[in-house]
C-alpha cells in the first residue's frame, strides 16, 4: 500500500529543495495532486494530510470523488481534456480547467458558470511538441484564444499548460518547458495579466520548476500507480 502521507511530506521537501537550487522564491511552485484513477480512500489520506487541490482529468470518475468531500473544502482543478457536453457540470464543480483549448469551450464554461461562485479559473493548453495524440492549441494560436478569454466576465485566465513529450534528461525537458515559459512571458508582456505556469508531472518536475513552473501537477509520485492505464 502506498503511503500517501510519507510521499506527500517527500515531495514538499523535494519542492523546497529545487525551488532553492533554481533560484525561485520560497513557496512560489504550487502542487496539484493529481487523482484521476486513484480510489478515494487515497484523496482522502492526502487531504488529512492537509492536501487541498486535486486534479481530475475524466468527469463521471471526478464527480463522486467531488460529491464525497464537503462543498468548497476542496478546490478541484479539471485538466482533461474538455467536451463540449461536459463544460456545464464543468463550470459548475471546478475551481480550475487547466486545459482550454477553444473559444467554443472557453464561453460555454464562461455562459454556465454559476452566478453565486467567482471565475472560473484558466489555463490555455499548448501543444508544445506538436504531438498529434495530444490535444491543446500551436503557440501562434494563443494571442487570439487569450485576447477571447479576458473579455468574459465569468472566467478568468490565469496562465498556460502544457504536457511536453517524454524526454530521458532534465536538460532536454528543460527545452520544452522554457519555450512554455517564453510564450508566457511574452503574453505578460503584451499586457496580459497571468501568473500561472502549469507544467511538470512525476517524471519531469524537476526540469519544469527550473524553468518557472508555478502549478505542478503530479499523481503517481504521490498516490502510486493509476488503477486504468
Ligand atoms: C495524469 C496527469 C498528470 C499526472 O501524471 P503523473 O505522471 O501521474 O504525475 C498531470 N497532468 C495531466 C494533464 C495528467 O493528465
């Protein structure tokens, strides 16, 4: 069984010890412990642990997990790709979607979020490598999506994200990432106001903090391996 606690408070060390050794602030580099395939026993040890953000990838898996937890004590970030049929339960249960990669999807999540609850919170997925097997837009894409999404009012966004190919060493998925930290900056510097980079997963969060992550999003290093998959 997989000591949920003990990876917890190993990861939080290891965190501190790259933020120091790449020179970030103390604290700058946020963990979203991902639970997608993970039984609930498990965010559920997490959150006794004091784990607060969870990120779910498939939404009739994530519901019950959300349905299971008191309303608001948790904050759950959607970073699946996002269906046109699932934006309304979306925009309803999630604090964060990580993974917007469409104008159609940025206003159905902006048109049904609830009144009562504040934007909704978002990142632009970037198909930084060009892989046809994964979703997210080409970085000349991005001014156009992101001038759209500040103009809703019920949505806000917060940065980008991006799932790199796998590479076998921390110099090389550093290359991927810093050109993710590039096109953010310079959106900064157009005069969009962002201040989240979602990048770094179990195997490359190392490389991703080094490069400016802010929202690291890791699952197996915390909860072990998927139960699909
Ligand atoms: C599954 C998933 C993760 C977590 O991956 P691990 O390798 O288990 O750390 C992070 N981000 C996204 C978008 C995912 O789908």
């Amino acid at each position: 069984m997989t000591d949920v606690t003990t990876n917890l408070s190993q990861l939080k060390v290891l965190i501190a010890d790259f933020e120091k050794k790449y020179h970030r602030a103390q604290h700058s580099v946020t963990l979203l412990a991902v639970s997608k395939g993970q039984p609930l026993e498990k965010i559920q040890a997490a959150f006794a642990a004091g784990q607060r953000s969870f990120g779910e990838s498939y939404l009739q898996e994530a519901l019950p997990k959300i349905a299971a937890f008191n309303e608001g004590s948790v904050e759950w970030h959607f970073i699946g790709p996002v269906q046109s049929n699932k934006t309304h339960k979306i925009a309803q249960h999630f604090a964060w979607v990580h993974s917007i990669a469409s104008k159609k999807i940025a206003k159905r999540l902006n048109d049904q979020r609830p009144p009562d609850l504040p934007p909704l919170n978002l990142c632009i997925e970037i198909n930084i490598d060009h892989e046809a097997t994964k979703s997210g837009i080409n970085l000349d894409e991005v001014v156009p999506l992101a001038k759209y999404c500040i103009e809703l009012p019920n949505i806000q966004l917060r940065g980008l994200m991006a799932i790199p190919a796998t590479r076998a060493t921390v110099m090389e998925q550093r290359e991927a990432f810093h050109a993710l930290f590039l096109a953010w900056q310079s959106l900064r510097e157009q005069g969009f106001v962002l201040d989240t980079l979602s990048m770094g997963m179990s195997e490359d969060f190392e490389a991703a903090i080094a490069e400016g992550s802010t929202i690291i999003r890791i699952g197996r290093s915390i909860f072990g391996e998927r139960h699909y998959l």
